[in-house]
C-alpha cells in the first residue's frame, strides 16, 4: 500500500502560514507592503485587540479585477514575477505569492477592492482557505481588506500569542521599519479606535522626528547628521547619531532598496567608525538607507525577508565605515586628519625664533634609583587618594597594602567635622582611617531605600503643580506608560492622558523638588524599556533606581558641614551602605598604614 500522497491546499497553507504569518504583527507587514507594491499612497491599518480579533488595511492602490481578487489567495500566485530570473531583478516587496494564501489558511478573510477603469468593485470572503462568497459591490478606489480572529484554527498558536500590549509593541516595531523608508505616504494606525500613528507625507528626516521625537526632550533628529555617498558599487544615505546622544536603547535601521534589513556585518563597520567616542554600553542611533543593483543582492533567503545577502559585503563595509566617519568629521564631531597629504612651508607655523635665546635642556635624574624596588608615591591632595582595592583583586607581591573591613555598624564620632574635596567626595576621620565617601552615591542610595518604602506602602508625598506640565511621549512609549502607572502614582506621579500622544503631569514626588519632571518620567520608562523586565516587582525596583538616580546631589554641588553629617548618618543608619543598589562602591576606607606609607619619602 502506497503511504506518501500530496497535503490538500488548506493543510499546506497552514503549515506555510507557520513560517510566513508569526503574529499579527507579520500580517500587518505582509498587508501593507502589498498595498506598497499596489502603489497606495495613503495606508490606514486599524487592529482590534492587538490583532487578535481584527487586522484591517485600506489603502487607495490601484485596486484589484474580480478575477485577480480571487487569484490573489491561491498559493504562489502572484503579480510580482513571472519567472525564476524576475527573482535577481526583484523591484517589489512581495514576489513569493505566500502570505494571502497564508493568512486566509489561519483566519477569517474578507476584501473589497476596486481599480480606477471599473465602475464596480469586488467582494470576497474566504474561511480557512474556503471561499464562502463572491460578488459586486460598491468600492472606493484601491483595497481594504480585513483579516478577523486570526489563528482561529490552530488553538495552539492563538494560546501562545504575547500579552496584547506586547503584540501591540511588536506590531509598532514592524510599523516602524515600514514607514521609515517610505515617507512618501502618509500612514495611519488605530488601536481599538484610539490613534496611535498619524504621520503625513515629508521627507525622511520629518518621517524620523514624527516617529521618534515625541519621546526625547529635546528634538530627536537635532541629535543627527547626514550621510551621502554614491559609488558605482553602492549608495548609501541617511542620517547617524552624535556620540553625545548615545544611548543603551539607541534606534538603529538598515534598509536596502526601500526594504528593511538586519546585518550584524554592517552594524559592525559603523560602531568602528565610532571607536574611542562613545561611553561604555552606549551605541548610536542611525538610519542608513543603501541603494544597490537588485541583481547584487538576495532576498530569498528568509520568510521574513529581513536577511538580506550582498555579493561584495567587505567593499561596501569598508564604504559604509569610510561614509560614516567622513560624516562626522564633516560636522566636526570627530577631528578629520588627513594622513596621506605631506606639509607643505604654508602648513607650518610662520614663527621666527632667536637661536641666542634657545637654552639647552637640561635633565634631572636620581642616581640611587633602583627599578628593581618596589616604590611608593606621594599625593599632593586628598583628591588624587586611589580607591582601595578589593582583597579578591589584590594578591601576592601585587598587595601594596592591608585595606581595613568594614564594621557591620560603623558610626561617626559625635563630633565629626566632614570634608568636602573636590566636588565628589566626602572624607571623615574614623577609628579605622580615612573614610571616603561618593556624594551622589550615598546620597542615590539613602533615595532609593526610601522611595522603595514609600511604594511599599502607597503613601508618597506628593507635591502638587500650580501648572501642570504636558509630557508628550511616542506611540510605544504611551503603551509602557499606561502599565507603570499605578506604579509611578505610589511614588508621588498624578497623571492624566490629553490624548494619544500626551499626559499632563499634575502632581510630582516631593523629593523632586524643581526638577522637571519630564526628565525623570522619560528616564524611568527608557531604563524600564532597556532592562526589558516585565514583572511588576522589577518594574517597582527600576523606577525607584531610576527616580533615585535622577534626584542625587550631582557631583561639583557645594554641600555644608550639616549636610554632609546628616547624608552619612542616614547611610549608615541603612542595612546595607556600602554599595549602591545596582553594585558600585559607595565608600572605601584608607587605613593608617597606607596613609603612613605615602608619607615615607
């Protein structure tokens, strides 16, 4: 008996829906590159419960006959190509003819559509790759379709979908890398009647501040400059982010011939060119758009189309590092010194010098000097005191001296007179040494234990604004916002939503005191977005962090001497004092010995 026989259509369209249709997200990216390739110039994308019960793109495209409506849901039907060479040329964001036929396998279709030449347009409904019915109707031009209770037959992955506010994340990222590179139509997205997204036809650098710029303090783009260079192998434009403007959740975009695309590769040419300028764990923002030869590259590579492979990747790495370098030092952000170019008289400096009045140097030297001994050295101030290292991280001859332990309960002397040195620390004589202290450390650590307490117990003094500030967020940021703010209102934070982009601010923590809040408020959400945690416990430890952070006595502020006196006593009154609460030294203690071996010489 025969055992191996052809899947009927519906069964393929569903194991092909697994690769092609993850989530809503990849149905809203497949829909609205049709409607792209449909020529639309206006896309309005409306969901339902993240996706969940409703997927509805309407675009003004030229539309669809009755007979390619029909055609349009058949596997490996399509307009795109017509043969395996059209596959080198591609110009389209679609050509595989898989991902209608796919979501028709997993949800419940229908469409309406109409071309400009025809006075009436098409109706279609279609149930898991069964077509119920077909008729006329009356249509605006172009195609709206809609795609309701996706995964409806397949119980398994409609179980397994994220939270909705998730997949309404995930479905704004993959609206991002859409409307990125095409700011020539206008987009339009609604969530359960609420508009997350409208931005309207501009140039790329207006389409990257419409998307971004709500969420920054300052304008998003002024952050940026521009990058062009053409070569007969590649085109590369776009824009790359100041070093001053890094940050640990930078935006970064590649694009290739109008389609989004990651290449770690790439990513790596351009943090070279930014070797030396940017803090640790800080990396740049940049929208890099690359216009090549269609036969150059591949896109057949992935079902999702964002693996991209190029014919000559090491040329156009060593041209995209060499265009993002010529950028910055263009706008003077890095010095631009031109190596291969000799002086010349006019470079040098025109100075005349009497040879009289050159005197020969001279040099000093100890003749006893023995590099064979161990040596020590004397500090002119208290500022230039090294930090004690850690007994794990001192051995053998490398040991130069015993760093004393910390007591469980160290106190201060009743008449404890502190010093301030050089804007940062705090030094105390103890028992033990010399006792330093970093100010906004101590000061960060003392906050968080309190508005730790504080959301405990739900009772923060608030302070209320005789004018209410306005706090005006992007589309994801307003999704993060509206989870931590139960949170953010234990703390001290009165918010009220003015509309889909915007909250005004009523009431502030105390503790703020003049500072805007504004700033903390983005600087809690972007470290809860960075950390990526999604518990609520998580999420109350990273906003008093964050809150505590931002709050601290700042470094070169002048305190007094009571103000120091009562700073130590509270950190020392904690339990644990002698580490931030994200693990950095708050104070070290210089032992007698150590101070009596710098004064040996």
């Amino acid at each position: 008996m025969d055992i191996i026989h052809l899947l009927p259509d519906s069964v393929a369209n569903q194991i092909a829906a697994g690769e092609v249709i993850q989530r809503p997200a990849s149905c809203i990216k497949e829909l609205v590159e049709n409607s792209l390739d449909a020529g639309a110039t206006t896309i309005q994308v409306l969901v339902r419960e993240a996706g969940r019960t409703l997927v509805q793109v309407i675009d003004d495209g030229k539309g669809m006959s009755e007979t390619d409506v029909r055609m349009a849901f058949e596997r490996h039907a399509t307009s795109k190509i017509s043969n395996a060479a059209d596959l080198f040329a591609l110009t389209t964001m679609g050509f595989r003819g898989e991902a209608l036929a796919a979501i028709c396998a997993v949800a419940q279709v229908d469409v309406t559509t109409r071309r400009a030449e025809d006075e009436v347009g098409s109706f279609l409904e279609i149930n898991g790759s069964e077509v119920i019915r077909q008729e006329i109707c009356q249509a605006p031009v172009g195609t709206n379709i809609r795609v309701k209770n996706l995964f409806f037959n397949t119980p398994a992955r409609r179980k397994y979908l994220k939270p909705n506010r998730t997949e309404l994340r995930n479905i704004l990222i993959e609206f991002y890398r859409i409307v990125l590179v095409n700011p020539q139509v206008a987009f339009t997205l609604v969530s359960d009647d609420e508009v997350l997204l409208d931005l309207p036809v501009g140039t790329h650098k207006q389409r990257i501040e419409q998307v971004f710029g709500k969420s920054q303090r300052n304008q998003f783009t002024a952050g940026l400059v521009e990058m062009r260079t053409d070569t007969d192998i590649v085109s590369i434009r776009g824009f790359v982010g100041k070093p001053e403007y890094a940050s640990k959740s930078p935006q970064q975009y590649f694009f290739v011939n109008n389609r989004f695309m990651r290449h770690p590769y790439f990513q790596k040419a351009v943090l070279t060119a930014y070797q030396g300028m940017l803090p640790p764990e800080h990396n740049p923002s940049y929208f890099i758009y690359f216009d090549i030869a269609p036969e150059s590259i591949d896109v057949n590579i992935h079902p999702t189309k964002t693996e991209i492979k190029f014919a000559d990747e090491q040329t156009i790495w060593q041209i995209l590092q060499a265009a993002v370098r010529e950028s910055l030092g263009k706008f003077h952000v890095a010095p631009s010194i031109d190596f291969d170019t000799p002086l010349t008289e006019l470079d040098l400096p025109q100075t005349t010098i009497d040879p009289s009045r050159l005197k020969q140097p001279s040099m000093v030297f100890n003749p006893n000097y023995n590099p064979f001994e161990q040596q020590t050295t004397s500090s002119s101030s208290f500022a230039n005191l090294p930090s004690a290292p850690r007994k794990q991280q001192v051995t053998g001859w490398e040991k130069l001296y015993d760093e004393p332990e910390l007591k469980e309960e160290l106190t201060l002397p009743e008449d404890v007179h502190p010093l301030q040195i050089a804007g940062r620390y705090i030094a105390v004589a103890v028992p033990d040494g010399l006792m330093l202290v970093d100010q906004h450390r101590a000061h960060m650590t003392v906050l968080f234990a309190e508005i730790e307490q504080q959301m405990q117990s739900g009772h923060a003094v608030q302070q209320q604004l005789l004018f209410p500030e306005t706090l005006e967020l992007s589309a994801d940021d307003m999704l993060l916002m509206r989870q931590l703010q139960d949170q953010l209102l234990d703390l001290g934070f009165e918010l009220e939503q003015l509309s889909s982009r915007a909250y005004a601010v009523n009431s502030v923590p105390a503790l703020l005191g003049n500072e805007a809040p504004q700033r903390c408020l983005n600087d809690i959400l972007a470290a809860v977005r960075e950390t990526g945690i999604s518990a609520k416990k998580e999420w109350n430890r990273q906003i008093a962090l964050t809150m505590a952070r931002d709050t601290a006595v700042a470094y070169g502020k002048t305190l007094l001497e009571q103000d120091m006196s009562d700073l130590l006593k509270r950190l020392l009154a904690l339990p644990v004092y002698t580490k931030t609460p994200d693990g950095k030294t708050v104070m070290t203690i210089l032992s007698e010995t150590e101070l009596e071996k710098r004064f040996t010489l």
